[in-house]
C-alpha cells in the first residue's frame, strides 16, 4: 500500500478558459471548500478535486497537461494551476502553505514523468467525507464544557477552521492558550479578527500572537496575566484592548504604534514608576546569540522544524526592538519604565489606577548608550 490520503482542504474557484477567450458568459462557481489531493490510476497520476456537491471528484490527468503553475502567492496559501485538457485553472486559496508546496512539488514530478511512489503525497480514490468539506465555519463560541468540540481534535481542530473570524471561550478554565492558535503557518493569522480569552486563568499570551494581523477585538479581562506580548502593537488592525483585572506590570513600547478606539487597563498592578531603576545589562562584547538573531532578522529567515531547533525558534520570539533605532535585542540591553499618556493612542481608556490618571507604565529597551541619549517619547 502506498496511499497516504494526503488531502489539502482549501477553496477552489474552477474556471472555464474556453468561455472566457471567446467573450462569453460561461458557467461561473465561486471558490467553494474543497479537497485538492493526487491519486494514481491506471499507473498514471492524476490530480482530484472533491467538493461538497461532487465527493466522488472530478480527476485530472497530470503529466503533459499542466500548462503552467502560479506559485507566486504560495506563501499566503494561494496558488493558480492551468490545465490544457480541460482548458481551465483552477484557482486555490486558504490552503496551508506547507500542503501547497508539498503538493506543487509533487505535481512538478509528476509533470516530468517521474514516478510518486514512495514520496508519501498519494491519496486514495475513495469519495471525501462530507464533514470534510462542509461550510467554512466562521464563529466558535464556548461557554460550557458540553460546547467543546472534542470529537473534532479541538483545540488542533481550529486549524480547519479556514474561514473562523471569531472565537469566543469566555469563562472558562483555560490555563494556557495552543503554540498553534497563532504560530505563522496557522490559517487563523489571515481569518481571526475578535478573539475573546476573557474569566480565565490564564497566565501569559503567545510571544507570536502578532501574527494575527487581522485582530480587530483582543479581550483578555480577568485572566492572571503579568505583561503583555512584546509584538502586540504591530497588531495594525487592533482597535479594542480589554485587558482589565489582571496582574500587568506595564506594557510593552510597542503599544505605541497601535490606533485604538477603546483599551481598557483597568485593576491591574501596574508598577511604580518613581521606584523603576534603569536595567542596564549592556555587554562590552555582543553574544552569538544577538549576532545570529540580528543576521536571521536582518536577511527574514524565517526558522521552523526544518531548519532550527525549538529552542532556537523561541528565541527568536523573545527579540525585543530598541525603541530608537528597532535594532533586534536580545541579551544585551538597557531597559526603563517611562509614563505614558494612553489618550495619544486611543479614543476611549478606562484606567484610573493609583491616581495616575491615563497615564501607564510603558516598558522600554534599547540597544547601547547612545541611543539611550537619543531616546524621546
């Protein structure tokens, strides 16, 4: 046996060539929920496309047919192949990039003549479930333990989840959030815009969790929570911030870049900025590890299972940029607490702790003297 049912579920738009170099109208579908899979009959590749209405598939002959590959979006889960018999693309999206490109190699062999067998990438002939293509859900609220999805692999089952926009787990007993809710190659970066984490008990947030560049809504209220990630405020599209009843110290610098409409802050134990000294853990000489971070960050080598160990990986999630010049910092810095004003950042602030007004305690490294001396907020 050498199937190993490797399906990609993505969404597929099928159009019709024919009809389009001729001006006319021809059958238009929209880009449905799909499985895009390689199976081999007749000791020929062929490419199966399986959807809600069709799971017995349609098929697709692959050597000599393809007459050419868009693979210029392949990073974000997006690819385009032409075919000559029939004359169509097929046009995939809210693919998983590593399933992409795995399946773009194989149809490259394939094309060639070469055999797949052994490579692990051939699937069965047999009809696709229905669950598998069904409707893209897009909202998952959980508020008892009977609403957990537990036959479904959950929390891993989000991953499926291509199209989920909200997620709603308010009141719970979460501890600890997935690395994969918000890891780079998790399709919720593009989708998840209203996060709701809020009467938990958590801890700490993923340091990746600015990988979902579409938040719009991050509600954290009483959780445990003592800082907030260092990358939060390249969230550009953040416009509400409620974190209230929780145990933050201060919050990260980056929250300056952020244009909020509402960030509330409130009962927390924030720290006293007339008691913060300076930090100053400046080396005379820089370690590897900031010379390797700084290189990686500098050339955007992006590092996974493949190419880097896990401890390798989290380092670089703990960089942190100097507020004067971004500079990636790692072991070697000064650090400071500096007041600063929420209102310059957001339209609404609920936050009257300690008689501070709206003014937080704004945590601050940067990366050598000179731009310490530079340094303005």
């Amino acid at each position: 046996m050498f199937a190993c049912n490797m399906r990609i579920v993505c969404l597929v738009e099928v159009v019709h060539l024919n009809s389009e170099l001729q001006g006319i109208s021809g059958p238009k579908r929209k880009a449905v929920r799909s499985t895009v899979s390689i199976v081999q009959k007749n000791r020929e590749a062929m490419l199966m496309l399986c959807t809600a209405r069709n799971k017995s598939g349609n098929l697709y002959k692959i050597a000599r047919n393809i007459q050419r590959v868009f693979g210029k979006m392949v990073a974000n889960g997006m690819t385009t192949l032409r075919l000559k018999e029939p004359m169509i693309d097929l046009r995939i999206s809210n693919a998983a990039r590593s399933e992409l490109e795995r399946l773009l190699k194989a149809i490259k062999l394939a094309s060639q003549g070469e055999s797949l067998l052994g490579h692990g990438v051939l699937s069965t002939c047999e009809p696709v479930k229905g669950k598998v293509v069904k409707k893209a859900q897009t909202k998952m609220e959980v508020r008892s333990k009977a609403d957990y999805p537990l036959t479904l692999g959950f929390p891993s089952s989000l991953q499926q989840l291509t199209c989920l926009s909200s997620l709603d787990v308010d009141s719970n007993q979460i501890t600890t959030l997935p690395p994969s809710l918000c890891s780079r190659n998790s399709r919720l970066c593009s989708t998840l815009k209203s996060l709701t984490l809020s009467n938990n008990k958590i801890s700490y947030l993923p340091a990746d969790m600015d990988h979902l560049l579409e938040l719009v809504s991050l509600r954290v209220n009483g959780n445990r929570l003592r800082m907030l990630p260092q990358g939060i405020g390249h969230l550009r599209h953040l416009k509400y911030l409620l974190a209230r009843e929780n145990s933050i110290l201060f919050l990260p610098f980056s929250v300056k870049k952020l244009s909020l409409l509402e960030i509330d802050v409130a009962q927390n134990e924030f720290a006293s900025i007339e008691r913060a000294a300076t930090v100053d853990r400046l080396l005379s000489v820089p370690t590897l590890q900031d010379l390797a971070g700084s290189v990686l960050l500098s050339e955007r080598i992006r590092l996974d299972e493949t190419n880097s160990t896990k401890q390798c990986q989290n380092m670089m999630l703990l960089a942190r940029n100097c507020a004067v010049c971004a500079k990636a910092v790692f072991r070697s810095y000064l650090r400071i607490l500096v007041e600063f004003d929420l209102r310059r950042i957001s339209e609404t602030v609920i936050y009257c702790d300690r008689g501070w007004g709206c003014n937080a305690p704004f945590d601050v490294f940067v990366c050598s003297k000179t731009c310490f001396n530079l340094f303005r907020l």
